[in-house]
C-alpha cells in the first residue's frame, strides 16, 4: 500500500517547512512537487486527491505548505511570488535527495505562478502542470482594488483583502517579476488548466499562458468551472493532472 509520511525541510530564508510525502509501493523512479495556492495548504483537496494519485501510478508526491501558510514557518502577511519560488527550490532538493529519476511541478493559482518562476530557472524539470495560474499577478492590485487603496496599500505597508492582512512587499515583488518572459523560457512539457469562469484570473491568461510555452504542452479550458474548481471540475483537473505526469514522468 502507498504511504504517506510528515516531512519538514529548511528554505534559505531558514523557515522551517511542513510538508507531506507520498510514497508508492515500489522505490519510485519519478517523484513531483504540488503547490498550493493563496489562502490555501496542503491540506488542499485538490493535492491531497493528487498525492494519493500520483503514489498509486508509481510516483513520489511532495504537497507542502509555503512558508507564511499552513504548518510552516513566516506571518500570512509576507506572503510573495519570489518567496514561494524559494520555497519549491527547497522542495526540490527534498525530492531529488530521494533519489527519483524525473521530476515534475503542479501548481495551483499562485503557486503555479511561483512552480512556473522557478521552472524558469533551469533545473532539470519533466514535466509541468499549473491550474488557474496567473500570468499577470501584477494586474491584481488594479483589478480588485481602487487607486486610493492601493496608494494607501503602498503607504501604510500593508492591506486587508478578503480578511487577509497582505504587506506591500506582495506589491513590491508583483511589480519586479516577469512571469511571461520567464515562461517563454520553459521548455518542459507543460498542461495548463483554466476555469473560463475563473473571476479571479482570467480565463485569457490561461490562453496566454500555453501560447508562451515553448515545448510540449496541452491547454485544458474548463466549461463553466471558477477559480476554486469543485465536483466534476476538481476530478477532471486531478485526471488531467495525473495523466500528463504519467506520460511524461513514467513513459
């Protein structure tokens, strides 16, 4: 039988982090990295669908929580893209020391937005799946916030949106980042799934997203599914998932 074990590993930043591993029957040759998103942990439904999953194909799975979420180490507050990037390099290390052959990247909103920063980067990368990630987490703060609030998000040093306490350093980081010329240096084989009712990131992002992709790469447009998938749409991103990681991780 697969297993699941807690596991706590060390970003550079020193934050201890809390994650969860999935262990299939057999030493596995591929192993993959789940990212959750904002306001979320790995307690996730989604990842803990995929986990089990992914263990049950053969594979390792890491779910963890980034640092300013869930279990691990930093204030909810500080969250940032960058961080979260950091965050997986860690990540990576813990499922490269296990000793797998392959790895891959799931990430959900903004964690598939930090999976696809660090993709970015160059280490060796399988395969990559994001769900509902933005392109431009940039063009939140003019989406949902008025000039004045953000004027005053800048100034005061933090803000409250949606009961949650967010610095200006999220601002500041949102503003330094490149998402779209860093995927245009992907070229691992990439799914992109999207919600075209997805109120929180657009659905034109997700075109976006797999038009900048440079390798293998499959779009999934999910009829009528919001940012927060549920039901039938949940499964079909998990099967989506699954399959892709399967073919490019195990094949």
């Amino acid at each position: 039988m697969p297993s699941e074990e807690r596991v706590t590993f060390f970003n550079r930043r020193g934050q201890r982090l809390c994650g969860i591993v999935h262990r299939p029957d057999a030493p596995p040759k591929a192993g993959a990295i789940l990212c959750h998103g904002m306001g979320s942990s790995k307690e996730s439904e989604k990842f803990i669908m995929l986990g089990r999953e992914m263990s049950a194909r053969g594979m390792l799975a890491l779910r963890f929580d980034f640092s300013c979420s869930g279990e691990s180490e930093g204030k909810s507050e500080a969250v940032t893209y960058s961080g979260e990037a950091e965050d997986i390099a860690a990540a990576y290390d813990v499922v490269t020391e296990s000793g797998v052959e392959k790895i891959g990247l799931v990430g959900s909103s903004m964690g598939g937005t930090a999976a696809l920063l660090f993709a970015a980067r160059g280490k060796p990368i399988a395969a990559l799946a994001t769900i509902a990630a933005p392109v431009h987490p940039e063009n939140f703060a003019s989406r949902f916030l008025t000039e004045q609030q953000r004027r005053e998000w800048r100034e005061c040093g933090s803000i409250v949106y949606n009961g949650q306490r967010l610095n200006s350093t999220l601002l500041e980081d949102v503003e330094s980042i490149d998402v779209a010329a860093a995927v245009r240096k992907i070229s691992a084989p990439a799914l992109v799934i999207h919600g075209d009712h997805d109120a929180t990131v657009p659905v034109e992002e997700g075109h976006e997203l797999y038009a900048a992709l440079g390798g293998p790469k499959r779009l999934v447009i999910l009829k009528g599914a919001d940012h927060r998938l549920t039901g039938a749409d949940l499964k079909k991103a998990v099967d989506e998932t699954s399959e892709w990681l399967t073919e490019y991780l195990l094949r």
